[in-house]
C-alpha cells in the first residue's frame, strides 16, 4: 500500500466566452472532448473531462461562458454555470493573458465571490499569445482583481498556462490536484468523459459548422442527433453506422449561409464532421445532415426544451 493519499473530485473551468476553457479541457485531457471554435458562446453542454493521474483523478466541468444575459438561452445557460458551481471542488477561472480584464471579467469575477464558497483558482490562458512582460503586467493584475472582489485572501492560486504549446498544462493539473478531497477514482481509469455519445457526435457537428461563417451564427446554431442506428446487412468485421443529424437556426439567411452555393459548404461541413465522428465512435459512418429554421428559439421555451435547453 502506498502512504500518498489519492485525491479526486470535480472542477468547474468559468470565464467569459472564448477565455480558452475547451481547449484548456482538451490539453489537460490529453484528447478532444470539447468543442473549441475562434467564435464566442460556442459551448452549450457541461462537457466533463477526466484527467487520470497516478494519485488524483480530476473530473472537469467546462461550462458555458458566464455573460450578461440578453435571450432566454443566455439565462439558461448563466443559470447552469451557478448550479454547476454548487457541486464542484473547486473553479477554475480563465482569464486570457492577451486580453485586458474588462466588466466582464470582474462581473464574473464578483458573481463567483457571491456564489462560491469553494477555492478559486485563477488560470491566465494564451500565455504563447504575449511577450513576458505583457505576462507579467496581466498576472499582476489578475491579483489585483483576486484582492478587489474576495478580499485580502484573494484567489488560491493565480497559474499562467498556454494549452496551445503545453506550457504549465501539467502545472494547471497539479494544482486543482491539490483542492481535490481525498477520494478513490471517481470513474473506472481510461475513461476520458461521461458526455454521451450523441451530445458529442452533435458538438463535432456544431464545431464544423462554425467554422469560418459569420458572427452572428453561433448564437443561432443548435444540433441535435435524431438518431444513431447500425447499417442493415453490414457484416461485423466491416460495420457502418447511419447518422441523421439536424442542425437548426433562427432564419432562412441563416440557412443559406451553412448550406453555402449549391450544397458546398454543408458537403465541407460533413466531411470535417465525419472524420471527428469516425475517430470518436471507432467505426465508419454514414453522415446525414439536413439543415432547418427553428424562428427565434433561443427566446422560444418550447423550442428550448426541444433542442435539450
């Protein structure tokens, strides 16, 4: 028997939109469990990440970002932030080393004060986005805003990190290590997430979808899986899986834009997606897509409830 106590519980990455809180998940993770995209608000679900390590084993709860909310979708989402943050061990919160704290870092900065009585943790991202004395200037002021808003104790930790090239991300893992209880694994080892299958296969989608359309569609882009079924008449050795994907918006303008001129975007959007599911899934598969107008249901409760909100 080893005298090392192992260690294991849950954390909480917050932060505003595009903070670095997916990709960070991933790094940690060692593999791809969250969607990362360049645009804003593009995580909808908790997408958990397990990190196995020799004495701890960290469950990570990478939330949607906490912002002011302007639809009932915002609402929601801010509202399964702070009933994340009543079950976790700690927080992690993600402040970008490339971006000035702004209104909306302290606001979620004092929200996590008012809410959270666990330790946070404050993690400066895209360290490989600054020079050292940028780094320097943005983690003195990362103290400072740890003193304005939870007093002289300020934050338990303050970790510069960059996911992108794997600075500190080991760091980053022993010190949420350390605010874990003392527990046995929390999951059976190996396991990377508890998402299901389908809310995965719908995220890759999503990601797809993002890339490289306009500001305004992440907002307005929801996925849901319809089904999963195995391929009729397909041997065991050579199995193929049939999956029917629709992806909503709010206006037929929204459409044209992932369906692109003549199918070619959406075709692109199929093909990138088909890959991640393939590699996630471990099988080859058939990738339908159909594309539809949901108006307005990100202030829809009905449509909410429908698209899983």
């Amino acid at each position: 028997m080893s005298d090392v106590e192992h260690r294991a519980g849950f954390v909480s990455l917050v932060g505003r939109p595009n903070a670095g809180k997916s990709t960070l998940t991933n790094a940690l993770v060692g593999q791809k469990v969250a969607i990362t995209s360049a645009k804003p608000q593009t995580t909808r679900h908790t997408i958990r990440g397990i990190v196995n390590r020799e004495d701890s084993q960290i469950v990570l709860v990478d939330t949607p970002g906490l912002h002011r909310p302007r639809t009932l979708l915002g609402q929601r989402l801010n509202d399964l932030v702070a009933d994340t943050l009543a079950e976790v061990d700690a927080v992690g919160f993600c402040l970008p080393a490339n971006e000035k704290i702004g209104p909306g870092d302290r606001f979620i900065a004092e929200q996590l004060a008012r809410l959270n009585r666990k330790p946070l943790i404050a993690v400066v991202t895209k360290t490989d986005l600054v020079d050292r004395r940028a780094l320097t200037e943005q983690l003195l002021a990362v103290a400072k805003l740890g003193t304005d808003v939870a007093g002289p104790a300020g934050w338990a930790d303050i970790v510069p990190v960059s996911a992108a090239d794997g600075f500190q991300v080991d760091t980053v893992a022993e010190v949420f290590s350390r605010h874990m209880p003392e527990s046995p694994v929390l999951y059976p080892g190996g396991e990377l997430t508890d998402e299901p299958e389908a809310v995965m296969v719908a995220e890759l989608v999503r990601e797809a979808a993002l890339e490289g359309v306009r500001d305004e569609l992440p907002h307005s882009l929801a996925v849901v899986v319809e089904e999963m079924i195995p391929r009729e008449g397909r041997s065991e050795d050579n199995p193929m899986l049939d999956v029917h994907v629709n992806l909503y918006v709010e206006r037929p303008s929204q459409k044209a834009i992932i369906i692109g001129k003549q199918g070619a975007r959406l075709r692109e959007v199929g093909t990138n997606a088909r890959r991640g599911i393939e590699a996630l899934l471990g099988t080859r598969i058939y990738l339908d897509l159909h594309v539809k107008v949901a108006k307005d249901w990100q202030r829809d409760p009905k449509q909410l409830v429908k698209l899983g909100f």
